[in-house]
C-alpha cells in the first residue's frame, strides 16, 4: 500500500481545459476579477486602518474578513491563470497538499469569523449598554486569535487525513484546484469510513458557526420586532443586512459542497460551484459592505477629499 502511495508524485487539474476556444477569455476574466477583488479588499483595510470613524468592533473584524479574502482567493487564482495562460496544469503532490491547506485553512477562518461578526451584531444591537464591555479590545483579538486557530487546525487535520491516504493514479483532479471531494475520487481502494470522517469533521465547522449565527440572528430579530418605531426598526436591521448578505453566500454553497458524500459530486457542474465560493464571493464582500454601510461609504469619500483639491 506505501508502495501505490509513492506512484502518483503529481496531479494534474483539469479544471477548464475542455473549453479550448474559451481559455484567453477566461484568463482576461478571472484577471480582471482578482485584480478587483484584491483592490477592493485592499481598500476596505486601508479605510478602517486609517478613519477614525471606523474604529468600532464591527469594522475590526471588517478588516480582518477584507485580508482573509485576499488570502482566500489568492490560493486558487493565481495558480488557475498560470494554467490557462501556459496550458500545464501539472501541480506536485506537495504543492496540491499545500494548495488544500491554505485553502482550509482562511475557508475555516472565515466561518469562524462571520460567527464572531454575529455575535458583534448580538451585543450591539441586544445588549447596547455592555457593548463596550461585552466587545473589548482584548474580546475581539481573543475572538479573532480563535478564528485564525481553528482555521489552521482544520486545515492541518483534513489536509494530513487525506494526503495520508493512498494514491496509485489516475491523477487526473476535475476540478481548478486541489479541493476535498475531486481529490478524495482519486484515493486507491474503500475510503466509506475517511469519507464520513471528513464529512462529520466539515459539518463540524460549518455548521457549529453557522448555529451560532442562526442563534444571534434570531435573538436580534426578537429585539429588532420589539422596537416601537419603523424608522428604528430599519436602523437597526441596516446594521445587520451586510452581514446577512455575506454569509448566507458563503454558507449556501460550502454547506451543499462539503456536507455530502462523495458518491454525488458532478465533475461537471461542481467546479462551477466552487467558482461562486472561491472566486465570486471575495470580490462581492467588498461591494456589499461599501455600498450597503453609510459608514464605509462616508468614509471613502473623507479619502478621497483628503487626496484631491480642497475645494472637492
């Protein structure tokens, strides 16, 4: 079985090398959406670094969602240009373990973190007089330390599980990059049991959060119904809508890939799937949470002021 193990040394990613005709198209457009995305997360962190305004629990973790991101699809996106602009698509057995990790890894740190960005909404919104209290400095780095650790756990653990595995070929991976499912095809012999334990261990961490996002979300809307006025109410669920928008993208599509066995996984519609979560969804954070957050927007146009005459 060590023997098999050693036979296959590198993969290679299929990924989008049916659509021949398509692959300069696809290289300008996934460019275009990196170069954007990492600019738009790139701004987020400059404003929230530097406005006085934004300085609140909110936009600390703000910040941290906006460097997640740029790691986020820094680990897939770069190395799908390189193939569709050089047509090798071979990457090293170590390489596609590390590519796996990474990938775990800031997946996890965002699930974690959106959690915690729930329970900011909780504290501000239902508990406003222990806010300050309830959301301290040290709070919120315990809060994001716990992110950034569980995400490297998971990461490690379902990395090391899986290129523990044995691997005697094909090495054809149907996919973009080196994701759980599409790898774990090319496992040699019965992995039923290393299946359901990644299923469990993936449930695990995405549904443990996103439990603690429905518990926030629905004690928020309790507290939203009870206030007396319309306009009051608007307010306060204004602050939460960003939020919403971000994780119910995130969580729809991690929880139909990573909550299934490996029997239903389509080689045909599943890399598109990954696209939305991988590629699309870092690019829209930004979006949403400038053109939805007055705050954000105030503060962007108090930057560019400071850039430009002062007469603007």
């Amino acid at each position: 079985m060590s023997t098999n193990a050693s036979l296959v040394t590198e993969f290679v990613l299929v990924g989008f090398s049916r659509l021949v005709h398509l692959q300069g198209l696809l290289f300008s457009l996934f460019l275009a959406v990196y170069l954007l995305t990492v600019a738009g997360n790139l701004l987020i962190v400059a404003l929230v670094s530097t406005d006085a305004a934004l300085q609140s629990p909110m936009y600390f973790f703000l910040r941290i969602l906006s460097a997640l991101e740029i790691c986020y699809t820094s680990v897939t996106v770069p190395l799908l240009l390189h193939h569709l602009l050089t047509g090798r698509r071979h990457i090293p057995r170590s390489g596609c373990a590390l590519q796996m990790f990474f990938f775990l890894f800031f997946g996890a740190t965002e699930c974690c973190l959106l959690a915690a960005m729930a329970y900011d909404r909780y504290a501000a919104i239902c508990e406003p007089l222990r806010y300050q209290t309830l959301l301290s400095r040290r709070v919120c780095v315990q809060l994001a330390a716990a992110a950034w650790a569980c995400g490297a756990l998971v990461g490690l653990g379902h990395t090391s599980f899986i290129f523990s595995l044995p691997f005697c070929g094909p090495n054809a991976v149907p996919h973009f990059f080196c994701e759980i499912q599409p790898v774990l095809q090319l496992v040699c012999g019965d992995t039923s049991l290393n299946e359901l334990q990644i299923i469990l261990a993936a449930a695990l961490i995405i549904l443990c959060p996103f439990g603690l996002i429905l518990s926030s979300y629905g004690r928020i809307l309790v507290t939203i119904f009870r206030i007396p006025s319309a306009a009051g109410r608007r307010k306060a669920f204004s602050t939460c809508s960003s939020h919403l928008v971000v994780v119910s993208l995130f969580y729809g599509t991690a929880i139909f890939i990573y909550i299934r066995p490996k029997a239903s996984y389509d080689p045909a519609t599943d890399p598109l799937l990954s696209l939305f979560y991988a590629v699309i969804t870092p690019i829209l954070n930004p979006v949403i949470y400038s053109l939805r957050n007055a705050d954000v927007k105030a503060a962007l146009k108090r930057s560019i002021q400071k850039m430009g005459p002062s007469e603007i």
